[in-house]
C-alpha cells in the first residue's frame, strides 16, 4: 500500500517530534514553581492531574468505538442495500474484506497515537480560552487554528505540488523526488486537504463537548486509519 505505507512513515516521523517537544518542555518545567502535569497535556482529569489516566482512556476507547461503528454500520447497510460504498474519488469507507482489516489492525496504532498527541497538542499543550466558550462564536475561535496547526503545512505541500503542474512544467513531486511520487500525490492531495479540513471540524467538535483528547484522537485517528487501509490500492507480488 504504497499511499499507506507514506502516512505510516510520516506519522510516525511526526509521533517523534511531538513526544519531544512535550518532553523538553515537561523536563523544563520540573525546575519552575509550577510543573507541567498530565492534565496539562490532556492525559488525565482535573481530578487527577498527577496521573495518567487510563480509566479516562479506556472510557475514551468505548465511545470512540461506539461512534465509528454506528458510521460502519451505515456503510454496510448501503453497501448491502445499494452496493454502494461512502466516496469521493475513491472508497473513503467500504466494508471491510478480512485482509483489508488486518491492514486497519497493523495501521491503526500509529493513526490513534498520532491523532492524540495531536490533539493532546493543540487543545491541551495550546488550550486557548476560546475553548471553553459556548456557541458558534467560541467554535470558530478555538477550529480555525486547529485547522490552520492540522492543515497549514498541507496546504503548503499542495502549493509545491499544483503551481508547477499548472505552470506547464509537472507536478512538484516529479521535479523534487522522480516521476514514481506525481501521480499518487496527484490524486491523493485533490481530496487529503479537504478531509484534513473535515477531521479538523470534527476533533473540535468532538472535543468541545467532551473535554477529552482522547475521545477526539482516537475518533479520528480510526475514521482516518479506515479511510486508508479500506480504500486505497494494494499491490500484490
């Protein structure tokens, strides 16, 4: 799974980055009057910041759960009524063939753990008021540089990609790596910026009315993992 195996790589080159970047700062605040806890970076109640918690996890993997198999049993009964699956340009979700799901078991680590340090990032690491504020207006505040922290660097990677294909001169990825990365990009950027977008929507949502990270992690990082192990082309030796 040549797209798949891509997202394992770079999710798991960014799981490095941000469990450094919470480290040193954690370290650092050891020596300060007020250290970090783990309430601090989302992984326990304000009950029990001293802690990690894994009943609040646990709980957090019940919902989430719970929440993507009501999504999977909406795509089955499609697929059994109509034979048709969720899509845009390819299968986003599509039940799943008992190989494509020891796929999601293989992928799926890394997509949740990618997923909660993410969120354990910008609504814990980076909690703004704006988060706790009730309505559209607190909504928009806090999702926009969600949105921005999710999909900026993207969105920069989508503009390397499509000026110098519009330009006339080829695809970005052809002219910095070789002719084997143009066309996948080609055709996964054309939909990964708008989901990144959606998933962006629906870890502040998820997250507004849990004041969990693990809830809106691991929600996401299950729909995403889904959407790549259940959709995207195998090649076979």
């Amino acid at each position: 799974m040549t797209i798949g195996n891509g997202f394992l790589a770079w999710y798991s080159l960014l799981i490095i980055i941000m469990i450094i970047t919470t480290i040193l700062p954690w370290r650092k605040s050891k020596k300060s009057k007020q250290p970090l806890d783990y309430y601090d970076i989302g992984f326990a109640s304000k009950d029990r910041p001293k802690k990690f918690d894994w009943n609040l996890l646990g709980k957090a993997a019940v919902v989430a759960t719970l929440m993507v198999g009501f999504v999977y049993s909406l795509v089955w009964i499609c697929n059994y009524l109509f034979m048709l699956d969720f899509r845009v340009i390819w299968p986003f979700f599509r039940p799943f063939s008992f190989e494509r799901f020891l796929q999601l078991l293989v992928y799926l680590p890394f997509f949740t753990v990618f997923f909660v340090l993410n969120n354990s990032k910008i609504f814990a690491q980076m909690r703004q008021k704006a988060a706790g504020v009730p309505g559209f207006k607190g909504f928009m505040s806090c999702w926009w540089k969600n949105a921005l922290l999710m999909a900026g660097g993207i969105f920069m990677i989508c503009l390397i990609m499509y000026i110098p294909f519009f330009a006339g001169i080829g695809p970005g990825a052809d002219l910095l790596f070789g002719s084997t990365f143009g066309g996948p990009f080609m055709s996964l950027l054309l939909v990964f910026f708008p989901q990144v977008m959606v998933l962006s929507v629906l870890c502040t949502y998820i997250h507004r009315r849990t004041g969990n990270v693990f809830v809106s992690g691991l929600s996401v990082g299950i729909l995403s993992c889904w959407i790549i192990a259940g959709g995207s082309a195998m090649l076979y030796y």
